[in-house]
C-alpha cells in the first residue's frame, strides 16, 4: 500500500512540474507578443513601480506628520523643527 501512495504522489509531482514548465514557456510567449505590438512592457511596470514608491512615501511622510502633530494639533516635541538642538523636551505653549 505504501508503494501505491508513493506511486501516486509521484505522478502528481510530474504533473504539476509539467504544468510549471508549460506555464512558464506560456508567459515568455504572451511577453514577447505584447512588446511585439509595440507596448515597453518593462518601462510600463517600471513607472508602476516608481508610482508605487513614491505613494508609499507620501504615505509614510503623512503619518509621521500626523503622529508629530500629537491628537491635540500640537508638536510635542521640538526635535524635527531645525533650530538646532537636541533636546526632546515639550515645547511650551503660551
């Protein structure tokens, strides 16, 4: 019984390394069909990447802005304004 366990999960792996193989071979066709007709399929996800980054990094900048702000609109702390020093005491409002 082991054998015929061992049998089929053999055959199951060849199917899907098949499978993996005809995939593969199926994506670098359609690729070299789509740059064919003309279309930089590198530069159209490299400026989706780009996008992405930049996004994120809008992103990211807006919630260290938030989270410097405090909940109550106010900087409480003075580390990120470049006067120049290097304290972390709370700034104090009149």
């Amino acid at each position: 019984m082991a054998e015929e366990v061992y049998t089929a999960r053999r055959g199951a792996s060849v199917v899907a390394w098949i499978a993996l193989v005809i995939s593969i071979i199926a994506l670098i066709i359609a690729w070299m069909a789509y740059n064919r007709t003309g279309a930089d399929l590198e530069k159209q996800i490299q400026i989706q990447v780009e996008k992405g980054i930049n996004a994120a990094e809008d992103a990211t900048q807006d919630a260290s802005d938030a989270v410097d702000a405090g909940p109550d609109g106010v900087d409480e702390d003075d580390t990120d304004t470049g006067t120049g020093t290097d304290t972390t005491e709370p700034t104090t409002q009149p």
